[in-house]
C-alpha cells in the first residue's frame, strides 16, 4: 500500500476480470443471465447522455431517491403516477413546488407519501437548474465528467443533491448511462476477499482505493469504449 493508502497493484496477486466475470456469473445464474443484468445499466456515449433533458435528468433524481427502502418492482409500478403527479418533472414547475401543491403530494396514495423526499424534489429541481445555467443542460455536466474519477462526481452529487448517499448517486449516474461502481455489501466483501481492502468499508479512503484500481473500473471503461466503437 502506498503512503495515500492506496494499494500498488503490481504487489497485489489479482484475479483477471475474466475470473472475477465468470464468479459472477456462477452467483447469477450464468453468462446469458449475467449479460442481461448488466445490459439494464448499459452505458451511453457521452453524447447520448449529454442529449438527455432536464426533465429526464430530474425524473432520473426522484426515482433512485425515492427507490431507497422499497423493491425496484414497486418503484416501476408506482412510476407512471409519479410523472403525473410530478407534472413530468418540469425542473422549472417543480423548483417552485408551493406549500399547497407539497401538501397535495403528501396526500396523494399514487405515490409514495415520504414527506423528506418529496420536499427534496424542489431542492434536486433547483440543482438541475442550476447546473442548466451553467453548460446549457444539465446532462452535460454529467456527460463531460471523466469516468476514471467517477467518485468526485458522486460526492458533488451528495453535497450539491438532496436525499442521496454513495448508492443511489451511483445509480443514479447508471440511470443517465454514466459507468457507476455500487459499493454493495457484497462488493466490499469481494474487494476484501482479493486484499484491496482491509475491511468493509465504504468510506473516502476506501472509495479512493477502489477507484484507483484497474479491476474495477477499467473494464467499464473498456466496455464503454467497446460500445462507442
């Protein structure tokens, strides 16, 4: 490990990715499963993300945060009556979100009534506006960020954001097809298991160690690159 504390991987005894590929697929039922799962976070090019509105970058928001606590299949049920509810998630009609239309939010049996993370909506509103301002759209800001320092980009989320921690940020990022590592449980018990870390955690000097590894986000970044090609 080095004086930073992140580890030199050319004193570290790594499995390939193939190996750490074929783990996986064991876990999930096979390489055709595997594929499939994975193909649900596809990466976009830059380009692609960058096309996306303000709009979708706020709907994108709102569902991995009000994901938190409940199965995804709840959150694809409930959603159509979230895009109603939210009126399409109009960054600018939802940044001003009045006391009365809050209330009526809360109230409404559509959604889910969580009163923290609908008055964050108005919040993450403004963050789009504001980062609209700035580059045209908001999806430019996310679409220009270089992947390799994939976890800058998720802590100015959690500051800038409302209602996100290191997990949805990151998926988040996957909804809009930015390449996001999850630091799962089961993640962090794997990158102990292979000495990258010497225990479960998911904090900045863990974040840095698994950033600054190859095996972790470098086969993205050559997925990526492989779809773009």
């Amino acid at each position: 490990m080095t004086k930073s504390g992140i580890h030199d991987e050319e004193k570290m005894k790594l499995r390939s990715f193939k190996k750490i590929f074929d783990l996986a697929a064991e876990r999930k039922g096979g390489a055709v499963n595997l594929k499939r799962i994975l193909a649900e976070s596809k990466a976009r090019p830059p380009k692609a993300v960058a096309k996306l509105s303000d709009d979708r970058v706020l709907s994108a928001m709102t569902r991995t945060v009000f994901a938190g606590g409940f199965a995804w299949h709840i959150i694809d049920r409930k959603w159509p009556a979230f895009e109603i509810a939210f009126g399409g998630f109009n960054p600018h009609a939802c940044a001003f979100l009045n006391d009365e239309q809050l209330d009526a939010l809360m109230r409404d049996r559509s959604i889910i009534r969580s009163p923290r993370k609908i008055m964050g909506v108005p919040m993450n509103a403004r963050f789009v506006l504001d980062l609209a301002a700035e580059y045209g759209n908001a999806a430019r800001f996310f679409a220009q960020w270089p992947d390799e320092t994939f976890v800058e980009l998720n802590a100015i989320i959690r500051k800038r954001g409302s209602g996100f921690g290191f997990e949805n940020a990151a998926r988040f990022l996957r909804a809009l097809g930015k390449p996001a590592f999850i630091a799962s449980p089961d993640v962090l018990a794997a990158l102990v298991r292979e000495g990258v870390l010497e225990r479960p955690s998911s904090g900045k000097k863990a974040l840095a160690q698994m950033q600054a590894l190859p095996t972790v986000l470098a086969p993205i970044v050559r997925i990526r690159k492989e779809e773009l090609s």
